[in-house]
C-alpha cells in the first residue's frame, strides 16, 4: 500500500487541523509510534523543540527521544541533509556539562540515560541500504558525542532506529485505525474514520465533533449518586461490552430530537476506537453486501470493526444493510457490530432486527414513563444540559437551564452561538430582546425562533408564521431548490434563516442547524391549528413537489410527535396520491420512504401502492424501491395483514410483485418475499436469479423461498444447491437450506456431505431445532440422529423452538419415552403457548401418556380455543379419550369460528365418534354438508352422523 504521506494524499480535514504537511506529519509520527513506546508525549520548549519532537518521560520504562522530518521528495540526499541540520544542533548545544545559555529546550539531554533515539522521515527510503547507512551515520554521531563528556557517556550505548514511510505499512498493519484515518484512499467506500473530527464552523459540524465534551451516563453517577445500571440501564462501557460478544450485532438508539442520539452513537464510536476497534461512521452511500465486501479486503480479520449509523429514518436500505452486517459475520465469523439512531416512530421498521439491543433515551418511550429508569433518564438529561451551559459560561445559563432542560439539542446551540461570538446577534439590548424573550415563562423554542424569524422580515402575523412553519418542512434543500426558494414569496424568511444561522450550507444545498429546529417550528403552528391541519399538510407536499425536494417534506412530516398525534386527521394516501399525481418524475425517488412512512398503518401504505400503477411500476425500477415494498409486504405478513386484504387490492399487489421480480438484478429481498407470495408466477425469474449467482451468500434466502413455495422442483436446482453448500455448509445460515431441501422431498444424498459437516460444527447451535425437524420428517430412519438431537435437548430442552423438534421426533417414530423427561421441562414453561399444538397432537398419536398432558392441554384449549390449530388439538383429545365433557366448553368456542371450514369434519367427525352430544354441532353439520359437497370428507362426515343417529337414545 502507498503511505506517501503528502498534502495530496493525506486527509483534508486533518491537514486544515494541524495547518501544513509537515506539521501534520509530526502529529502523524506520535500517533504510529505512540502504542510502542508507553508515556510518548509531543514536546514543546518556548517553540522550540531541542531536536525533540516527541518524548517519553522520566517513569516511562523505555525512555526515547523521536525526532520527526517531512521532506516533499524522496531522494536519500535531502534526508541525509535533514538529519545534518539536527546533527549541527545537537553539536552545537549539548558541548558542555549542561545546554548552552538560553537553550534550555535541550536540557532534556541531561535529565539521565535516553534509551533509544528514533529518527522519523517521511521520504520512502526503499531500498534496506539507504535507512541502514543512516541508522549508522547517526548511530555513529552519538558515539562520538558521548566521547570525553562524562555527563552524556550514556549516548553510546543509546539504541537508534530510523522510521521512514516504507516501514509505516508494517504499522499500519497493526494498528490499521491510523491507516484509514490518515489517508483516504484506503478507506472502504462510504465509510469515514470516526475520530476524523469535521472542526468546521457549522453547528452541525460541531454538534458531532469532539470540541463538544461528553457528558456520560458514568460521568452522572458522580452526581445523581446512582449509576443507570442501578435502573436497568446500561452505561456507555456496558453498552460496548453488549456488542464484544456473539449474541448482539447491533444497538438502535431511540429518542425524539435533540436528546443526544448523534452524540452518543459518536461517543461509542470513540470509546471502541479507544479500546482497539476500527470505528467508521456509515455514509448514506455506504452499500450492505458490496460496503461489507470492500471492508474485509482492507480490514485484518481478526479485527473488531464498528459501524456508527446516524439518522436512518433517512436511509431507505438501512434494515437491508443491517441484516447483512449479521450475515456478513455469520458468513465470515468476522467481528463486525453496528450502532443506529432514529427516532421512536420509525422503531417498529427496524425491530424486527435479529440480534439487536434497543436503547432509549426517554421515558416517554417506555409502557410505565414514571418507572425510576425513566425519572433517572430524565434527571440524566437536565444534568446534560446543566454540563453544556455551564461550558458556554453565560451569565444567563440558570435561566437558559430551566427552558431548555428537555432538550440538550438547544443548549448546544446556544454553547456554539457563544463560542463563535455569534450570541450578540440575538441579543440587541432592545426590551423586545428576542434571547430575553425566549427566556420569559411561557415562551417556547419553535415560537421563539418562528417569531425572530418573522420579526426579521418585519412581518409577524399568522400567515406568515405558517410560511415560516412551510419553509422549515422544505429543508435540506439541494442548490436548484434553494435558488428557487430565495427568489420565492419565501424568499425573506430564507433570507432571514440563513443570515442567523438557523440554515447552513451543507453539500449542495442547505440544512437547518437541527432537524429538532423543524420539528419545534413546525409543532408550534400545528398545536395551534384547530382547523387547517388537511390543507396545511397538502400545500407542504404541493410546494415540495414545485421544489423537487418530496423526501424532505416527508421526513419533516413524520418525524414530527404534533403530526404524528393528529395523523389520524389526514388522509393520507389520498394527499400522497395526488402529490404524486402532479411530477410522477419528482416523486420517483421519494417512493421507498413512501413504502416506509409511519403516517399510515401498513395496509394503507399497500392501499395507495395500488392505486396509481404506471407511477409505481415505474419507481420499482429502482432497487430501493423493489427493496421497500419487500419490506412492506414482510411488514404485512408479520401482521398477519397479508391474509386480511381484499381481493381486489391483493391481486394489484401481486401484479406489482410479479413486474418487480422481472426487474431484479443483484438484488434479493423483493424476489424473496415474490416467491413466498406467489410462487410459481415468478418462478422464471427466480431460476435466472439463482442461475446467474450460484456462490453468493444470499443466494440461500432465494433457494429456501423458492423450495418452500414449490415454485422450483428439488431437482431443478439440486446443482444450485449442492454449489453454494459446497462453499457455506459450515455457516450456520445454512441450517435453513437443509432444512427447506428435505422438506421439499430433496434426497438426502444431495446433502448428506454437507449435513454432516454442518451438525459437527452446529449440531447444538438453536437453529439446529429446524435441521432436526425437517431431517426426520423426510429422512425418518435413513439414518439415526438419535444422539445429535439428545444432544440437542440437553441444551434446548426448555426453549420454544424444542415443539418442532419434539413432533418430528414423535411423528418418525422416535418414541415417547426417549424425550419425555424433555417434554416435561418444555410443558412446565411452555403448555399453553400456541406452538405446543404441535406437541400435544404428535404426543398423543404416538402413543404417550395422556394423563401426563391432560392439564397442560386443557389450559392451553382455554387460552387457544378459537385459534385455527385447536382443530388439531381437540381431534387429538376427542380420538384418544373421547371424554367430550371435558373439552366441551371449547368445542362451544371453536364451532362459530371454524366450524364450517372444510378440514374441521375431522374434529366434527371426532366429537361424533366419541359419543358427544349431537344437538351441539347438528346446525353447523347441515351448514357444512351444504358447502362441501363435494369434500372427500363429505361422505364420512354423514356416516358418522348417521352412525350416531341410531345409537342416540329414544
């Protein structure tokens, strides 16, 4: 790799900091030297250095003196002439029994015995002759300066190494943080080195820097007395400590705007980086798979890595990219974790994360807000903004500190007006002083800011407090939108945000200091609209759409806690549909945060995908969008909405999903969740798909979706399948595979290698539960796997996912009595969850004890009785003991709901043969007989019937 280090090709934001190369370059040297050599300071003497660039002192075990020289090219002769000019100064200085007078910046020579010396230079030095002569011509130097001075007679035995830039790659390796901080090139796209600090003068770039002091949940301990761990609440040290294990890839912090999730993502970011991750924030461009690839070709393998994601909200494709951070290290058995923030309204589109923690900031958030964590979260916060104001050192803090302690966000603001002389602007001595203003009783930030705001326009009525209101939801603008702004009726209230600071520069365009701004602005005009609120909501989306900047309307919208309480006031897929309906071409982009808006429940997100089809078929030719509507039809499904549509709109869905899955390229998910769907419809796609990417990891969640659909026969991917096993048997992912194989009456021979590799490796892992069920199902007694699934057991016994294991088991005739000890510790937790109607059926057809389920099924009938699975359950009962008395009341129950479905003849069938009473199911019989005719369960039904006709008493 190229360590070059020169103004070109180290960061830009890093030079800016340290003012030139060279100085720079300085800064660099101690970092990369730093870790090897305990107590390395940088040394200053009155801006001189004394041949002395960094030192470590007195107690420090290896006492070394590092001498550091930038040099823009790279010829031995220009490093040979750098040293001769230290050479010269050491000569000349350190002569007598002490420094010379008046430089006392070399005394550091005399304070005892410097063990080494390190000569850095930037130049290259390739070849092992050039540093090797110079080593020995400075080597020498010291030599001879020792000579005949009894106080530096030490210098001789002093050890000398020279360090120059082709010896840096062996550093770099080892502390590979330094590699991609310091040099751009080698970063992984999309990805920036977390202590890569922005010190420009934006707030926004203060707001995430290290010039902002954190106040930590440790730090509060000092004051409040209890640690948030007391609370059951983690601290910053215990939060990493969650991600140095296996069980949790990611940590979603949550919190309403200007509470510190920005803040505290850095923060841990930092502390990572502190105890030797490689911490990066993730860019908006940074790609899941792609990103993840590009980051193990740069990143060592046995390192820990920590992405820091800000604002998702903002990211379409942020849960693809978290599920394949998960992959990615299942896959890998890479380290790779993440922490995200968002706001609480949009968790529920990440939460369905697997191996994910969440981490609230608010007690608003929480079921019980007056619990003590969230009295100890809310004193956490006002001791935040005491921390900040008390920084900032103005006269006005007490009182800034009681109007701004719910938002720390605030503060900041104030803290950075003061910093860069900037607070004198709201403060112009007038009685109509904006700043005292806002300090009054009763007078709130969004009015306070809409009011100067207009008072700078010299307007300050209503209308114009909904312009101000409007214009905050149109930002971030791009330049095209910000010029059309200036030059509209808005134009002098832009004027007016940009002037003060509220909106700043940002890329190409504008952004307002903090989305909290917005939110606070917006809040304000909306409480205050007892009608309006429909139309107000309408001109927003119609001036974004004039400005092309629909995404940002959208985020400002619902983001907002005053919109989203009277969310219910809108119809919103109307007043979306007809936004679009003005520029389809503007709106494209803006689709998948449409797909994801929590404006509106998932069905009417569904709804309005249907109901303009050439602006939807269209915007599906982008990925996200494919992307977004395989999350919204997840979404559904795990609902349970996907069986609840109407006809009419089901079939537009589906329509949809079969032209999407004609579209996919590289991506997955929407073919996924299409094959689930429909099927066979999409099978041609989905073949061509699998085809194409034989050996990707992904290409597992396609062939499992594909199996269990019976969209693709075993046999016609048996290749497909074999290869990718051939490359990921051993990952634990591939249990799903073996599993959809075998249930898809693949032969076990396709597999067996494979299998047998993976249950040596997994054969305990939980996922193993569907590897077992599916193997005994279709394999029965191919080949035993008694030991593998006891051993299994002795982990799981007790765990949900031990039912499947359980009725597989039971079903190939594994015997009761091999598990019933484990059914026993699985019923004593688990008896009247819905998945131990698996359980309770198989047990019975096998043969085992009814007495020892009797309770548990019964209690599990009370809670389950009109569930679609009880039919199963009390069949079960009624042909094993035919004691109808007993499971009466739940038969009572059951008949309304699923009495006339065609497969419930088993139960009816059941209740007859057991002698139950017939005038119970005698109506629901001749509804039954009329609406399936035709049933193959028609004929035994009336049989039974008639059987228990002339056996009734007379």
């Amino acid at each position: 790799m190229d360590f070059r280090f020169t103004a070109q090709s180290i960061d830009p934001t890093l030079l800016a900091r340290h003012g030139d190369a060279p100085a720079a370059f300085q800064r660099f040297a101690w970092e990369v030297l730093a870790p090897d050599y305990p107590g390395l300071e940088p040394y200053r003497a009155a801006g001189k250095d004394g041949a002395v660039d960094h030192l470590a002192p007195l107690w420090a075990p290896d006492r070394v003196v590092v001498e550091v020289k930038h040099t823009a090219h790279g010829d031995e002769k220009t490093v040979k002439d750098q040293w001769g000019e230290v050479e010269d100064k050491l000569a000349a200085n350190l002569a007598g029994s002490e420094p010379l007078s008046g430089q006392g910046q070399y005394r550091v020579w005399y304070h005892g015995p410097i063990m080494r010396y390190v000569f850095v230079t930037s130049a290259e030095l390739r070849t092992p002759r050039m540093p090797e002569d110079l080593r020995s011509d400075i080597k020498s130097f010291f030599t001879q300066l020792g000579t005949g001075h009894p106080t530096l007679a030490w210098l001789p035995d002093m050890e000398v190494e020279v360090v120059s830039a082709a010896s840096f790659e062996e550093r770099m390796r080892r502390y590979p943080h330094l590699a991609f901080k310091w040099f751009p090139h080698l970063r992984p796209s999309g990805l920036l080195p977390v202590d890569v600090v922005q010190r420009g003068r934006s707030f926004a770039e203060y707001l995430s820097s290290e010039a902002l002091p954190y106040y930590s949940r440790i730090d509060h301990r000092a004051e409040d007395g209890s640690s948030a761990k007391d609370h059951g609440l983690a601290d910053e040290e215990e939060l990493l400590s969650d991600l140095d294990g296996p069980d949790i890839v990611g940590l979603v912090i949550t919190g309403f705007g200007g509470l510190g999730k920005t803040r505290l993502g850095l923060e841990l970011g930092l502390r990572a980086r502190d105890n030797g991750w490689i911490a990066f924030g993730a860019a908006k461009q940074f790609d899941g798979h792609r990103g993840l690839e590009a980051l193990a070709a740069r990143v060592p393998a046995d390192a820990k890595t920590l992405l820091v994601f800000d604002y998702v909200e903002d990211r379409v494709d942020f849960t693809l990219v978290a599920e394949s951070i998960a992959e990615f290290c299942d896959q890998t058995g890479r380290h790779v974790r993440y922490v995200a923030n968002c706001r609480p309204h949009f968790y529920p589109e990440v939460q369905h994360l697997d191996r994910h923690k969440r981490i609230a900031l608010s007690g608003r958030e929480a079921s019980r807000p007056s619990s003590p964590a969230a009295a100890w979260l809310e004193s956490y916060r006002i001791a935040t903004t005491g921390h900040i104001l008390r920084l900032a050192q103005s006269p006005r803090a007490k009182d800034m500190l009681s109007r701004f302690a719910p938002a720390p966000v605030l503060a900041v603001f104030l803290l950075y007006l003061e910093r860069e002389n900037r607070l004198a602007t709201f403060d112009e001595g007038t009685e109509d002083d904006p700043l005292n203003a806002l300090l009054g009783e009763g007078q709130d930030f969004g009015k306070w800011v809409s009011r100067h705001i207009r008072r700078k326009t010299f307007g300050n009525g209503t209308e114009r407090a909904a312009d101000v209101a409007l214009l905050t939801a149109l930002f971030p603008t791009n330049r095209a939108a910000a010029s059309a702004l200036a030059f509209s009726d808005l134009g002098d209230l832009f004027d007016a945000l940009v002037t003060d600071g509220w909106a700043e520069a940002h890329n190409d365009g504008y952004r307002l200091i903090h989305d909290v701004l917005a939110d606070q602005i917006l809040a304000d005009h909306i409480s205050g609209l007892t009608v309006g609120f429909a139309p107000f909501v309408e001109k927003v989306f119609r001036r974004a759409t004039e400005l092309a900047s629909p995404i940002s309307a959208l985020l400002a919208l619902q983001r907002n806690p005053a919109v989203l309480e009277r969310a219910g006031e809108i119809d919103w897929v109307a007043a979306l549909s007809k936004a679009i309906a003005i520029d389809h071409h503007c709106w494209r982009p803006a689709a998948g945060a449409v797909l994801q808006t929590p404006l509106m429940p998932p069905e009417r997100r569904l709804d309005l995908v249907t109901r303009d089809p050439d602006y939807w078929r269209a915007a599906l030719s982008d990925p996200d969008t494919r992307d977004g509507l395989a999350r919204l039809i997840r979404e559904c499904d795990r609902l349970g909405l996907a069986y609840r549509l109407a006809d009419a709109l089901r079939e537009r869905v589906e329509a949809l999903l079969e032209h999407a899955a004609g579209l996919v390229a590289d991506d997955s998910l929407i073919l996924n969740w299409a094959l689930r769907i429909i099927g066979a419809r999409v099978s041609e796609p989905a073949i061509a798909w699998l085809r194409r990417r034989p050996v990707d990891f992904e290409t597992h969640y396609v062939l499992v979706a594909a199996l269990k659909s019976k969209a693709v026969a075993a046999d016609d991917v048996e290749d497909i399948v074999t290869i990718w096993l051939d490359q990921f048997s051993r990952n634990q992912p591939a249990s799903h595979l073996l599993g959809a194989w075998l249930d898809a009456g693949g032969t076990y021979a396709v597999i067996g290698r494979s299998l047998d590799e993976w249950l040596s490796l997994h054969r305990t892992a939980i996922v193993a539960a569907f590897v077992y069920r599916a193997f005994l199902q279709s394999c029965g007694g191919q080949r035993s796997i008694a030991d593998a699934v006891h051993a299994w057991l002795g982990e799981h016994a007790a765990k949900p996912e031990a039912s499947f294991v359980y009725k597989a088991w039971l079903d190939a005739g594994g015997g009761h009595q091999a598990i019933a000890d484990a059914v026993r510790i699985w019923l004593g937790q688990h008896a009247a969850m819905q998945s131990a109607s698996f359980v309770y059926p198989a047990w019975i057809a096998a043969g085992g004890p009814v007495d020892m389920i009797r309770d548990d099924l019964f209690r599990w009938l009370h809670v389950h009785a009109t569930s679609n699975v009880a039919s199963y359950v009390l069949g079960a009962w009624l042909k094993a003991r035919g004691d109808t008395r007993a499971v009466s009341q739940a038969l009572r129950a059951w008949l309304p709901v699923h009495g006339t479905k065609e497969n419930s003849a088993i139960v009816l069938q059941a209740w007859l043969g057991a002698g139950g009473d017939r005038s119970v199911v005698a109506e629901v019989i001749a509804q039954w007989t009329k609406l399936h005719p035709d049933s193959r369960f028609h004929r035994r039904l009336v049989k039974k019937w008639r059987r228990a006709e002339e056996l009734a008493p007379t």
